[in-house]
C-alpha cells in the first residue's frame, strides 16, 4: 500500500499559499537529482565514450616533426672591428630571441614553399567517414598498386593513389580556388574549374598550357573516374600559414639551443619541410656574415686609392722642401717626437675610417659608434700636447716635422688598409656564421602526435559525464513542476493519494498497437498487483469515508492541463470500485478529446453528446464493461461542435439525476481546468471534486490557478490526486510502497523504496 495517504474529514486550515516553495541548493539534493538520472548520464557517457574510440580510430593521424638548431652568442669578428666594439654588439637580449624570428621569415620559408612545392595542395577525394581510414591501412604488395574500390565507387580512393604535380600555374581568379582532376586511362587526366567547366587535359610527364593554365603533372597513379582536389594557393597566405604551424622555441635561458617543430598528415613532408628550413637558414646565417666581410672589403677599396694620393702628395711635398731648405732628415733628437705624434695620428687616421665604417651602419646614439667617438678624442688630447712642444721647434725643423709626419701617418695608414683587405677577402671566402643544425628534422612514423588514444579516450569521456551532468542540473533547474505532496498541501489541497509511477502502465498507454480493438489496456485487469493499483485502492477506501458528508455520489476528477494521467486514474479508480461489490459509473464528460473508451475497450461512438442532444436513450449509452461486471461506462460519443453548450443543456442535469440513484458512485472524467471552461460547468452538479496532479509537470502556480478558477465558479475542490510519483535515490520524499504477493511457502513481502 502507499504509506503517504491523508484522509480529511473536515475541511482544511486556509493558508496562504506561497509563490514557490522555499528551496535549498545542498550537495545531498545535487547528488540526489544526479542518482535519479544515472541511467542518463551513464547513456551519454557510454556514448561520448564510443565517439571518442571511433574519432581515435578514424581520425587523420598528425605526424611531428623535430629539428635543433644552436646558435652561438659570439659576433664574427672583421680586421677593422676592435674586440670592445664587437663586444659592445654582444649586449643585450638573447641572439636566440633573434634567430627565432629570422627562422620563421619568409624568406627562410620561401626557400622551403618553392623546393616543396607546397604553394600547390592536392587531396584526393575520399569516402565520408571511414575512406580515410582504409586509405591509411591499405598495403600495397609492390610499388605503385591502387586500392580497387569499394562498392565499386571509383571516384573516391581507396588508397595507394598519388598525384605529384611539378608545376600548376593559373589566372589570378583561379588562385585558392579548389580545382577537380579527374584521373582517366594510362595517366592522362582533365582539370576542370570550381564550375565544372574544362580547364585543360593532359598526360603526365607532358607539360600542358591552355586559357591561362600552365601544368605539369610528374607523375599520377590512380583508378579511373578517381577525383583530386587541387588548388593553386596564395604564397604570403602558405608562408602565414607555415609560420603559424611551426613552433620555434629556446631550450633554456640564453641556452642559444632553439627546438623546432612541425605536424603535418604526411610524415614524410612534415621532416621536409623542417629540414629545408634549418637548411635555410643556416646557409643564410653563412650568407649574412660572408656579405658583411664583404661590404668591409668594398669600404675598404674604396679607400685606398684616396690614401694612396694623399701618400703621393706627402712625400712630393717633403722632397720639394727638404730641396728649397737644404735639409735631408729630422734630427735625432727630434726622432722620439716624431714618432710619437705619427703613432697618434696613425691611430686617429685609422679611427676616422672606421667611423666613417660604423656611420653606414649605426646611428649616433649607439653604444659602438659611442665608444669610438671617445677613443678619438682621446687621441686628439694627447695630439694637442705634442703640438705645442713641437711650437719650441726653430721654424725650419717645424716645417720637415710636420712634413715628415704626414708621410709617415698616411704610409702606415696606406699599409693598414692593404692589410685589412687582405684579411677581408680570406674571411668572406671562409665565413662559416654562428649557427649550425644539432639534430637534424627527423620524425617518429610509429607514434602520431594527434589523436593521443588515451589522453582522447579518457577526456571524451570525461567530457561526456560533465555535460551529462550539467544537462541534468539544468534540465532540474528549469523543470519547476511540484516534486512533493507539502507543495500541493501548501496550497489548500489536501492530497488524498500518491499514486506512484508504472512503467506497466505507460507501456498500455503508449503502445494501444499491442492490443487489439475491444480488448481493454487497464492496468486494474492486466497488473492487479501493480504498485499503482494498490495506492488506486488507497484511494477508494478514503473516498469510501469520505462520501457522507457529500450532497450526492458524483465524483469529478479534472486536472489543471493535459497530459497528468487524469485518464488513466479515472478508469483504473473506477475498476476498483467495481471490484469492491460497488455499482460504478465511468462517464467520459471530455468531448473534445477523450480517450476513456481506449482504455475500456469499446468503440466512442453512441455516447454522451448522442445522449444530452436526444438522439439516443439511456439505456443504449450505457455500455458494460467486459471483466467488470459492476462497471458501467458511457462514452463521448461523436465531438461535438459546442460541447460547452452541450453540458450546458438541462439534459445533461437530468442525466445525472437519473444515474445517481442506479449507482453507488458516478466517477465523471472532465477536460482539464485551464483548458476549457467544461469542468466548470460539470462542477455546480457533483458532490466531490478532485484534482490530478503529475509529479514533475505540474507547477504551483498552475495548480493554484486551477483551483482559483474552480472556486470561482463556485466549485469546491475537496483534495488533490499525486500522480506518477517517482523514486529519488536521495530518500527525498520517504514514501514505501510495498507488494505483498502469495507465495508457495511462508508468507513473505517485499519493500521497495
């Protein structure tokens, strides 16, 4: 029986109902509704979980590449650049911040886009969903076989197919735009446009020139009628792209050690491509410290001739005076001197070039250009103390001194250069730069970098559970129908039963296909025993009571909308009844849409609206029901046009006048209460009116309303009818229902919760 049961029999204190009812978000309610939908969760989780293993399976596995490259923090040094001045170009940040950028320049890149073709993409049309796959696992048994196809579709392939095109040039309006090759006999094939219409044909290894397109196909293995995709692509939209691939990233701080990365579908090309890149720019590295000795040996050139004049002069003008003056050399006292200031003006000379040098290539505010700015002026403060102790010199010896020193200055700036330009043109020829390749690209064909089985597998699936989870709290949260008999007390009704959900009973309510016309689907005669039927019983005992202090034996059930087992409570009720030795007549008041002759089994027509409009009498309305045999039932009949007006007919006063003596209860199945206005009508003529209410569906203020509406009308509703109540494995609720079955042996019973 159902434990909760409230039989009143008088009427209810008036409370004041609350918009809702107070609710309490805890963890025991969270796993409570969580527990009440583990067959859900665990249904998304299971799949979520096979679509994981299915996307692992056949997903385009992406193979990684790998390469290091090592670059150095030392500047090559150049005869010309002092050890202060290259290591002045050393401060600063990490050269592998640098290099890491010049790695993924374009023009490094371009270098690897123009030897691998890759400006020109190629897929070859595949099967949905699993051609990718047995195009991966096909084995060839010797080089060059294609995959017959399957299902014999040969404009899909199957595997082994390849197409490798040496040159693809086409009109700026064709560029990334998808093209369609399709493969024919003996390697001939025709291009056709994004429109279908022809491009160019041609045979492989020929080159082929046609409307702006210029191609070269080098080689093609593949079934005939078997479709490639081929587009012409952008080469800065490639080079964007390759850059954005290819992770580029320094192994420590200030390590110098730079780790190069690279996924692709095709293994093969993923190792290409980085190894065309480190070679790239480690040649380029080469490239850049050879073209710098080089510039330095043009500079220097340049100047030589100039010094060589100067030199010319110098000497032109000592010999012309030592001839006007009669004097052949400074004297030996004056040597020291001499040579003190030539070696000033030797270092001040070879400063100057070397500004002149630093001034194409830096700016004033340099650090390098800077510091060489103060080693000349150094030099010009020590040159102006010599200065005045050559003033002390007589005038002739003045004049050879200066003389002098000028040929000796230019001579040794002359010899410098010869020997800057020597050393220039061996390091240009022998510059080896300060990067080298450490581990060239390789890549591991066994182990795919994407998808990883478990880490997929296991977040799929994990995945999976939480958005079960999340759909259920939510679904939970906007699901506002009244899960507990205190809400509908809260409201004025006193509940007279809790009926708890059947799945026996759904399954004749759902499935009528199983049941042949005439046959009844009540689950009073089909499952006696049902949990359901014995809170039904529950039910008849209170009503039992409480029907003395009604004015009559006419019982309405309705119900606040559609779809609360009203129906179902109506005909299985009134079985029972029938079963107890009591006279019971079932009258399905819903002409719009009943369904009570369904469940009894008899056809609708010949029914109530024939009875109120007189086109039948009594007697041929009222229709036994078979395994019933206290049980009487009147249909619908045929829907009528106005079945407001038809309840509204003193005929149908008269009806219930005349079948409340015969019986012993009149149970009186009406449309629901928000719907229509019949359950109004039928109300002012019953002496008990109940009210189904279905767990979860029904919200409080839907039930209050129906209420209101009937209290309006000056229907009294006496009680509320719980209907299809369910298990919560939090213990919520704490209703028992137990079944208590005869047994071969000792009398047992069983609980359930």
């Amino acid at each position: 029986m159902a434990t909760y049961l409230s039989t009143r029999t008088s009427p209810p204190p008036q409370i004041v109902p609350p918009s809702v009812r107070d609710e309490e978000i805890d963890l025991r309610t969270l796993l409570s509704t969580l527990g009440d939908s583990k067959r859900m969760i665990l249904f998304g989780t299971v799949m979520f979980l096979l679509a994981s293993v299915l996307y692992v399976v056949l997903a385009t596995p992406k193979y990684e590449a790998s390469a290091t490259v090592q670059v150095e923090r030392r500047t090559p040094t150049f005869p010309g650049l002092s050890a202060n001045s290259a290591a002045q170009s050393n401060t600063g940040e990490s050269a592998a911040t640098t290099e890491i950028q010049l790695l993924t320049s374009r023009s490094v890149l371009s270098e690897a886009l123009d030897n691998l073709d890759l400006d020109v993409q190629i897929e070859p049309a595949r099967f949905p969903l699993f051609g990718s796959y047995i195009a991966r696992n096909f084995a060839p048994s010797r080089p060059g076989e294609v995959n017959s196809p399957w299902f014999g579709l040969a404009r899909y392939g199957w595997g082994g197919e390849k197409l490798e095109i040496a040159r693809l040039d086409v009109p700026q309006e064709l560029v990334d735009q998808p093209m369609r090759l399709v493969a024919g006999e003996g390697g001939s094939y025709t291009l056709y446009d994004p429109e279908g219409n022809l491009l160019v044909r041609g045979v492989a290894g020929q080159p082929v020139q046609a409307g702006g397109v210029n191609m070269l196909v080098r080689s093609l293995h593949a079934n005939p009628g078997m479709r490639f995709d081929v587009t012409r692509l952008n080469s800065l939209n490639i080079l964007a792209q390759l850059r954005k691939d290819i992770s580029a990233s320094e192994q420590g701080r200030d390590s110098g050690v730079i780790a190069l990365t690279y996924q692709n579908e095709d293994p093969i090309l993923a190792r290409q491509v980085l190894e065309q890149i480190s070679r790239a720019y480690v040649h380029q590295n080469v490239a850049r410290n050879s073209a710098e000795a080089a510039k330095r040996l043009q500079f220097v050139k340049r100047q030589l001739p100039n010094v060589r004049k100067e030199l010319d002069k110098a000497q032109a003008a000592l010999t012309a005076y030592q001839t006007r003056t009669q004097t052949l050399d400074v004297t030996v006292q004056n040597q020291s001197l001499l040579n003190q200031t030539v070696g000033i003006e030797s270092a001040i000379s070879q400063l100057r070039i070397q500004q002149a040098d630093l001034a194409s290539r830096f700016t004033p505010q340099h650090p390098t250009y800077k510091a060489l700015l103060a080693q000349i002026a150094q030099f010009e403060s020590q040159k102006a103390a010599l200065r005045g102790r050559i003033a002390e010199l007589p005038e002739t010896q003045q004049g050879l001194f200066r003389l002098t020193r000028d040929v000796e200055v230019t001579n040794q700036t002359y010899a410098s250069l010869l020997d800057q330009a020597q050393q220039l043109d061996i390091a240009r020829a022998s510059a080896v730069g300060n990067a080298r390749i450490i581990d060239p690209a390789a890549v591991n064909y066994e182990s795919p970098a994407w998808p990883k089985p478990i880490p997929v597998i296991a977040g799929g699936t994990l995945l999976g559970a939480l958005l079960m989870m999340g759909f259920v709290l939510v679904r939970q949260m906007m699901r506002r129908g009244v899960e507990d008999p205190a809400d509908i007390e809260l409201l004025g009704l006193p509940v007279y039963a809790s009926i708890p959900y059947s799945e026996r009973g759904r399954e004749l309510t759902l499935n009528p296909a199983r049941f042949p016309n005439g046959q009844q689907k009540l689950l009073a005669l089909n499952a006696p025993t049902d949990l359901a039927m014995e809170a039904l019983r529950s039910l008849r005992t209170s009503l039992h009571f409480a029907r003395f202090k009604t004015k009559n034996n006419l019982l309405m059930i309705s119900a606040p909308s559609p779809g609360v087992g009203k129906t179902f409570v109506c005909a299985n009720l009134a079985v029972t009844m029938s079963q107890a030795g009591q006279r019971v007549l079932l009258i399905d008041a819903d002409m719009r849409r009943g369904t009570l002759h369904h469940a009894v089994g008899v056809r609708s027509e010949g029914g109530l609206s024939e009875l109120i409009s007189g086109q039948i009498p009594l007697e041929d309305a009222i229709r036994s029901v078979q395994g019933a045999d206290n049980l009487s039932f009147i249909s619908r009949g045929e829907i009528p046009p106005n079945p407001s007006e038809l309840l509204m007919n003193p005929a149908f006063n008269e009806l219930l006048e005349q079948v409340g003596p015969r019986y012993d209860i009149v149970i009186i199945d009406t449309p629901p209460v928000l719907a229509v206005t019949d359950a109004a009508v039928i109300g002012h003529q019953v002496g008990t009116c109940l009210m189904v209410v279905r767990f979860g569906l029904n919200q409080q203020r839907e039930i209050a309303l129906a209420k209101q509406r009937l209290e309006q009308n000056g229907v009294e509703v006496k009680g509320a009818i719980f209907n299809g109540v369910q298990k919560r494995s939090g213990g919520h609720y704490a209703y028992t229902y137990y079944e208590y079955l005869p047994t071969s042996g000792s009398g047992k019973h069983r609980a359930y919760r």
